[in-house]
C-alpha cells in the first residue's frame, strides 16, 4: 500500500487510523514550507515519530524532570559507550533498577505524542506513505532511537486523542506567520492521491537507521539543557529554559522555583506558550534577540507567572538559544524573590552562544555518520 496526497484532503488522524487499520509496516513522511515530520509504523503500530524542530534528548527529559540523576545517566551513558553491542539508552537505565519500564513508556509515548500533536496542526502541506520492510534489531545508529519503540503505541488511540485538536486547530483563525524554516524544509512536489493496486512488487527494505539519519534537528542533550540552565543560574534567582519549535514554546527545566518539589518541575514541563501569545518569552523567540523589561499582565505571561508561585517580577529577561542557524531555546528569569534589578547580561549571552555552538558542533557529525545496518 501507498499513499500520497495533501493533507487538506486528507488530515493527519485519518492517515493514523487508515495504517491502523490496515496493519501496515512502513514510513509516513509529511512536508510543508516550514518543516518536515515523519512518522514510522511497524504492524500498523507507531514505533517513532519526528520532526526537524528543536528537540529534547531523552537524557535532557529523564534529568529535568528528576527521573534519574545527572550521575546516574552518566553511568548509564559510559555503558553504553563501552558496550559491544548497541544498547539503547532506556533499557540500561531500566536493567539499572534507575527507572520503571512503565515509567521509561510513559515518557516515550508522551514525546511521541507530543511530535504527532505538532504535526495535527498542519493544514497546509503533503503526505506519502510508503511500505517499507523494518529489521527488528541493530540498525539504529542515531541519537533518536532512544524514542524508538519495539512494540509500538496504537496508531488509532493516539489518532482519537489527537482529533480533537485537529479539529481546534482547524477552526481558529489564522496567526502570525510561523518561524523561519528549519533544516531540509523544502516541500516535495503535490502528488494525486493515489494507492498501490493488489500484486505489485514487495515494499523495499530500509534501514530505519538511514530513516532517521535523514531528520536531523538540533538536540538539547541532559547535559547541554543543564549547563543552560546552570548558567543562568549566575545572573538570575529564579529561571527557566523553554524549547522552540515552530508552534511555540514548551518548558523543559526549572531552577528557583520551589526548589525540589516535583510539582513545579512538572508544571513547567507541562507549560507551552504558542507563537501567537503575547509574551516577553515568545518576543525574545520571534525576535532571536535578549528582551529585558517588566512582564505585562497579558494571559499568557499570568500563565506564566503562575507556574513560577505567583511571585510577579518587577524586571525579567528572555535569552534566545541558537545552534548554527536554528533557534532551539529561550532562557527566562528574573531575582525573584528579592527583586533586585537584573545585571547586565552580556556574558550570559555569550555563554549561550558558547553552549548553542556546541550543540550545533554535535549535530554535525551526526548527521553525517553511516548507520549500522
């Protein structure tokens, strides 16, 4: 089976739930001007889902949310490294005793969720489906597999769940334009819809490794999100770090804020601020430059605010984060709760130029690296 078309003929869920459906194995590549996403099935199951926004690695997500220690996943990282055999990062960790496997699924199957909840918002742009043959093990050899997924989540659940977004998203009006086209942007030519008849040749085999070599996008690794947010430890009380994608701005990691309660570090996870809000956070993003100043009692800044105690600041500051030529981050904060003027920050913007460039650095050969097949 193969499908290509637009996905204002044909939305996302229904693609979701025709694979479903039909049980099938394969790659759903989607594109429009502003990015690409792709998702792969395997027995009409979701095994992995991507865009080339900005991203977390799983790492970044386990530490930020205190899942496991810093310590912890280097342990489990230098095993990794040393081991002979590719392992993938969650499966130490759980062999560890670090994490539940339960625990480990429900974070994947939110970062998948969370990927395809991007690509529902789409109104504009096209779609291909194409069978395809997936080895089961050793051929994963970026650093997205740690989201990829042996069994797989169920393609119409998560297309149920997401309908009603679509749907929202369908109905409210325009924005403002989306952020600048990221990396491999540019949209394949419209193709009728169309589907393989009975009797053609068997799908082709791939590499799911060459899959998702194919999507790079900038990665906050545990590491570089808590060297960000230790730097922004030196300039402010009270602080936190957003990843950018092109729909908003969604929170990965606190410090100040009601130090050690769990609660906080899962509001601010749970916390986005969409491109359209008015905001000093989404300024800074749209803009690509420091915005300083008094917060305005806007919606999305009382949201805000909110998540932090509701300790309003008398000045706070955004700190966009770029690697190379792709925005990936914005560090906020302010001196709550004293509320002494903030300092200048000029070398809190070169620190962040210095972390942004290591990033971009680590992307480099990674995109270019051979996957073992």
């Amino acid at each position: 089976m193969s499908l290509a078309g637009h996905l204002s003929e044909l939305a996302l869920p229904d693609l979701l739930q025709i694979v479903a459906m039909a049980e099938k194995t394969g790659r759903l590549d989607l594109s429009n001007r502003d990015g690409e996403g792709l998702i792969v099935f395997r027995g009409g199951r979701i095994i992995y889902a991507a865009s080339n926004a900005a991203r977390e690695t799983l790492g970044s997500i386990l530490v930020c949310r205190r899942l496991v220690s810093e310590e912890v996943l280097r342990q489990a990282l230098e095993h990794q490294f040393r081991s002979r055999e590719e392992r993938r990062l969650g499966s130490i960790l759980v062999e560890m005793g670090a994490i539940s496997p339960e625990a480990l699924e429900s974070v994947i199957y939110e970062q998948i969720q969370r990927v395809v909840g991007e690509l529902v918002k789409w109104r504009e742009g096209y779609f291909k489906f194409e069978a395809i043959e997936i080895r089961d093990h050793g051929e994963i050899a970026v650093d997205a597999r740690e989201f990829l997924v042996e069994s797989g989540f169920n393609a119409h659940r998560i297309a149920i769940e997401l309908s009603r977004i679509a749907d929202e998203a369908r109905q409210a009006p325009a924005g403002p334009s989306p952020a600048p086209a990221m990396l491999g942007s540019t949209p394949v030519p419209a193709p009728a819809t169309s589907a393989s008849p009975a009797g053609t040749a068997a799908p082709p085999r791939s590499s799911l490794g060459n899959i998702l070599a194919t999507r790079p996008a900038p990665a906050l690794t545990a590491e570089r999100s808590m060297e960000l947010l230790r730097a922004g430890e030196a300039f402010f009380s009270r602080g936190v770090l957003l990843l950018v994608d092109r729909y908003g701005l969604t929170g990965v990691g606190q410090f100040g804020v009601r130090a050690g309660d769990a609660a906080a570090d899962e509001g601010i996870r749970n916390l986005w601020l969409p491109r359209g809000a008015a905001s000093l956070l989404v300024d800074a993003a749209t803009a690509g430059a420091t915005r300083r100043g008094r917060l305005e009692p806007t919606e999305a800044n009382q949201l805000f605010v909110s998540e932090l105690g509701g300790e309003w600041p008398a000045e706070s500051a955004a700190v966009p984060v770029r690697a190379g030529g792709d925005l990936v981050a914005v560090l906020y904060g302010d001196t709550m709760p004293a509320g002494t003027p903030l300092p200048p920050l000029d070398r809190l913007e070169a620190r962040l130029a210095e972390i942004g460039a290591a990033i971009a650095a680590a992307e480099r050969p990674a995109a270019a690296a051979t996957p073992v097949n």
